[in-house]
C-alpha cells in the first residue's frame, strides 16, 4: 500500500540528486528506484538498488531496515515521545523498543544517573 513518508533536508537532497541522474540519463519513471528503462524493480533487485543509491548519496551501504532503526532511534534521542514515534512509524511500542531501539552508553548513563539517590 502507498505510505506518506516524511523526509528531512539531507534525504531530500539525496532524492533530488537521484531524480536529477534519472533525468540526465532519460529515465522516465514516477518512482526513484527503477530498472535502467524506468519499470519497477523486482524485489530481489530492490537492494541492489538501495546501495547504488546510497553509493550516489555518498552514505554508508546497509540493509533497508537500518534506515528505520536510524529514524527511530534518533527521534527518541532528540525527545520525540515513544508514543508518538510508535503510532507514526505504524508500529506497537512493544515492536519498536524490541525490534528498533539501541540502547547506547549515553542514554544508559543518563538512566543511571537519573535513578542515583540524591
């Protein structure tokens, strides 16, 4: 099904420099990962893609699921409610911490030192 996916700046730019590249080589399409000729990708080739993309981007190559992981993880670092990030990325909180939240030293340091006795 089609999702509304919010991006920032840097993915924007990211898009945009894909969308510029098709557009140099003629590609006709509506969708940014595409074959060569504009048609959608089959789903073994969607990886492939994504690193080729990210190649153009000049971001680390990972698996798609790290691009979740990364959202998810700096919005509760900035403060973002876990409520509020669980509904907005469809997911149950349960899901989320499980599957998508790492917690690093910085944030086990401050639950520490929040809980210390003063």
């Amino acid at each position: 099904s089609n999702r509304i996916i919010y991006l920032n700046g840097f993915a924007m730019s990211a898009v945009e420099r894909q969308l510029e590249y098709k557009k140099q080589h003629k590609i006709k399409s509506d969708f940014i990962f595409t074959t060569s000729t504009g048609t959608l990708l089959e789903q073994r080739n969607i990886l492939r893609a994504f690193h080729y993309f990210c190649e153009n981007a000049n971001i680390e190559k990972r698996g798609l699921h790290s691009l979740r992981k990364c959202f998810i993880n700096r919005a509760l670092q900035n403060g973002i409610q876990p409520f509020d990030l669980a509904k907005f990325t469809g997911h149950s909180m349960q899901t989320m911490f499980k599957y998508y939240h790492d917690l690093n030293k910085i944030a086990g340091l401050k639950i520490i030192e929040a809980t210390e006795n003063r």
